[in-house]
C-alpha cells in the first residue's frame, strides 16, 4: 500500500487534465443513470478495498465538522461542545471547523478510528463516490483521486464506463 499511495499524488497530476475535461462534459449532460453507474462502481471497488490498510484520508486531510458533529462527538467524550472544540478543533479561512492537526486524532495505530461510531458526516460519506448527483462534485472528486486510492480507481473505471 506504501507503494501505491507514494504514487498516487504523481498519477492524479498526469490525468488532472484529462479527468478535468471528462467532469466538464458530465457536468454540461450528466447521464440519466449517472447515480446508478456511479453506486456500482463504488461498491464493486470497495469489495476489493480494505480503508485500514490505507487510512490515507486520515493522515493526510482532515473533514469539515458540522455543528452536529460537534455535538455528537462531544457528547460521546462527555464534554461540553466548546471544550471539545477548544482540544481538537479550529476554524478555517472559509469558517469552518477543522481539526487543528494532522494525522487525525482519533486514528490509532493500526488504522482505526477511537470516534468510528460517531465520526463527522464528511468521514462516513468520504471519498463521497457514491453521493447522488455525483456530477456536481467534480472539484472534490479531483482532489480526492490524489487521496484516496479507491477514488482513482472508481474515476478510472467510470471513464472507461461513460
């Protein structure tokens, strides 16, 4: 996995171009069963994809934490929201809560998450491949290929699909 994710930042650059063009055609007419395709792809990747042996995402970027979030978590450690934030938390140049640091916090050695059960809404949803309206998300999703493995994998495959 060291391997594939040393390179991965490299491969997304050289297809950043092409992947950049093939957004802006399925932004301008998405297919109808765009959802469908896209709910496929996902799910035949992550058959194949095990996140603990990556964990990427959690080491490298960190989610946006909503206000339910906030609440969610802070109430799992017992604590008021404020000291949640206060120990974890910071507000970005877009006025959103992130955390103050990098790896994740709660990413434990071997790859799992201390707050899985209550992780923030953007960690459930992440690499975001199976989201209705996929379409709509192409600036995200170009960003997440240079990430997450499996992003690549599931913007390679519905490529060679559409």
């Amino acid at each position: 996995m060291e391997h594939i994710l040393q390179e991965l930042p490299q491969k997304a650059r050289e297809k950043h171009n092409e992947n950049k063009k093939f957004f802006a055609k399925l932004k301008k007419k998405p297919p109808k069963d765009l959802d469908y395709v896209m709910a496929d792809l996902h799910q035949e990747e992550f058959e194949r994809t095990d996140c603990l042996t990556c964990a990427n995402c959690c080491k490298t970027t960190g989610p946006l934490f909503t206000n339910a979030d906030v609440e969610r978590i802070a109430k799992s450690f017992r604590q008021k929201p404020s000291v949640f934030i206060e120990n974890y938390l910071r507000i970005d140049e877009d006025n959103d809560y992130v955390l103050q640091q990098l790896p994740c916090p709660f990413l434990g050695a071997d790859n799992f998450c201390s707050i899985y059960d209550v992780r923030p809404k953007a960690c459930r949803e992440f690499p975001h491949t199976d989201r209705k309206k996929f379409h709509q998300i192409s600036n995200l999703t170009l960003k997440n290929v240079a990430i997450c493995p499996a992003a690549y994998n599931i913007v390679e495959a519905m490529k060679a699909k559409l």
